[in-house]
C-alpha cells in the first residue's frame, strides 16, 4: 500500500512537472531567448576607443546629390561607406563606379529593398547575392557588409548574411533624412552626442548634402576620425 502512495505522489510530481515546462513553452516562446543571441551577431556600433566614426549612406535614390556629397568628402579628406541597392546600381552605374573609384567603401543594401525579415533563408541569400555579384561586375568591388534595407532583418537574414561571408550592419545614429528634409535636424541627429564607434545613417538627399560640411567640420572639432564602416567596428 505505501509503495503504491509513493509511486501515486511521484507520478504527479512528474505530471505537474510537465504541465510548468509546457506553459513556460507557451508563455515564453524560445524565439524570445534566441532573440539576444541573434542581436549579439548584427553590428550596432564601433569600437568605443578606437576615435572613429561612421557615416553610412543607403543608396537606392538620391543620385543627384551623390557628385556633391562626394566632393566634400574629398573637401575633408575622409572616406565613407556606401551601402548599395542592387537595382539602383543597375541604372546608375557610373554613378556607383565614381563613388568606388573616389576610395569609398562600398556596402551591399541588397538587390529590391525588400523586408528581409519577411524573406525565407534561400530568398535573402537571393538578395545579397543578386546585389554581389552586379556591383562586383561594375564596380570591382568585393563587399563584406550587408545593411538591410529599412534596417528588418530576422535570424534567416543573419544566417544567410553568415553563410555568404557578410556582417550585419545597423547603426547608432540615425539622421532620418530620407523623411525630414530639414538640413538642421540632420546635422542635429548626426552630431548630438556623437561618440567614438558611432555608426551614423544617412541618405544622399539635398539636404543631408546640405548638411555635410558642418556634420564633418563638428566631428573634427571633437576629435573623431571620419572613416569608412569596417574600420570604426575594427575589421
């Protein structure tokens, strides 16, 4: 009889153990644990010692203002990461050849700015891949960072990002200036608070080009290197 009272109590015990896992499964999904993990693989920012910043301009418009944005560049004597659309590439190639010639860094933004988050593992290999291979034909160019366009990206983005020999890169700062044409708020967003590792988002639009001279002239005065992505994050 007591044999059959302990083997009773340990079989609800096992039961009640069973039902908290399965709740806890329910209630805190384990996308939500690999979550930090997967944030631990994407760049936010730059070596906080290192005295360098980065602007990154995202390029799937603005080809107007590029020739301006690139002379100032030159005006100060610095290098700066251009993130690259597949499809802008294919109709602004010698747009995108004058930026690689001038020394800057060139980024891959994918090919159709598309979510990626919402993209299967093969579909944002497709992305990266398609936006690789043009730009390499046109420009020579070999890129290593992948920026996702509208910064969505999910753990098949990271994956295939991982598996094509790219780091994920996002920013610190962002300039918003694809939405608030204001050359104050640009230079604002850009430079308040701007430290050593900081990984700044832009667009080539008429008022970030606006903006520039001052956004470049304001790091100098605080002792930061403008440089080019993978040397802010120490690649």
């Amino acid at each position: 009889m007591m044999r059959s009272v302990k083997l009773a109590v340990f079989t609800n015990a096992v039961l009640l153990l069973l039902v908290v896992v399965v709740g806890a499964v329910c209630f805190f999904p384990l996308g939500a644990v690999t979550a930090g993990k997967l944030s631990d693989r994407v760049y936010y920012g730059g070596d906080k010692e290192s005295g360098r910043v980065s602007l990154m301009f995202n390029v799937y418009g603005g080809a107007d203002y590029i020739p301006s944005i690139l002379d100032t560049l030159d005006t100060f004597e610095v290098k700066a990461t251009f993130f690259i659309g597949g499809c802008w590439a294919d109709d602004h190639t010698e747009t995108l050849r004058e930026i690689a010639s001038r020394g800057h860094e060139l980024g891959n933004h994918g090919y159709f700015h598309k979510d990626q988050d919402r993209l299967s593992l093969a579909a944002n290999k497709e992305e990266i891949v398609r936006c690789h291979d043009l730009v390499k034909v046109l420009a020579g160019a070999e890129m290593e960072l992948f920026a996702p366009p509208s910064g969505a990206y999910s753990e098949n983005t990271v994956n295939a990002a991982d598996a094509l020999g790219y780091k994920v890169i996002m920013w610190s700062k962002d300039t918003i200036d694809w939405r608030d044409h204001d050359a104050t708020l640009i230079f604002s967003r850009a430079t308040e608070e701007a430290e050593s590792g900081d990984l700044v988002l832009m667009h080539p639009t008429k008022e970030t080009a606006e903006a520039l001279p001052s956004v470049l002239a304001n790091y100098k005065e605080k002792g930061l290197l403008q440089s080019v992505v993978s040397q802010t994050l120490g690649l």
